[in-house]
C-alpha cells in the first residue's frame, strides 16, 4: 500500500505528521496521548509546536448532548 501511494504522489510521513499537528490543536495532550497511544510528554511537545489552546475541545464537549 506504501509504495502505490508513494507512486501517487503522496508521502506518508508528511501526512502523518500533518494529521498528528491538527490531532494537537484539537484535543488537550493527555487526550491525544491516551488515543494515540504515545507518552505524554511527546503529546505535550506537539501541542506545544502545534499551539494548540485545548479550552476550545473543552468548550465543544461541555455542548454535547448526553
């Protein structure tokens, strides 16, 4: 699967990385640790990067309906 994407055009690990920056100006770090199964201090280094502000996941969930 790696090599026919590779074939297309897209690079797997720029598009990791892009999908674990917007996973990190989303989710609070220890979220994204848990989920992503990663220590939280490397969860904490990407939000960090990504300038992620966690109050507006916060906010979302606190308007969810039960």
């Amino acid at each position: 699967m790696g090599e026919r994407l590779r074939k297309l055009g897209i690079r797997l690990a720029e598009t990791r990385s892009t999908a674990l920056f917007q996973l990190a100006t989303e989710l609070p770090a220890a979220v994204l640790a848990r989920t992503l199964g990663i220590d939280i201090t490397v969860a904490v280094k990407w939000q960090r990067a990504a300038a992620g502000d966690w109050r507006a996941y916060a906010a979302e969930i606190s308007r969810r309906t039960k």
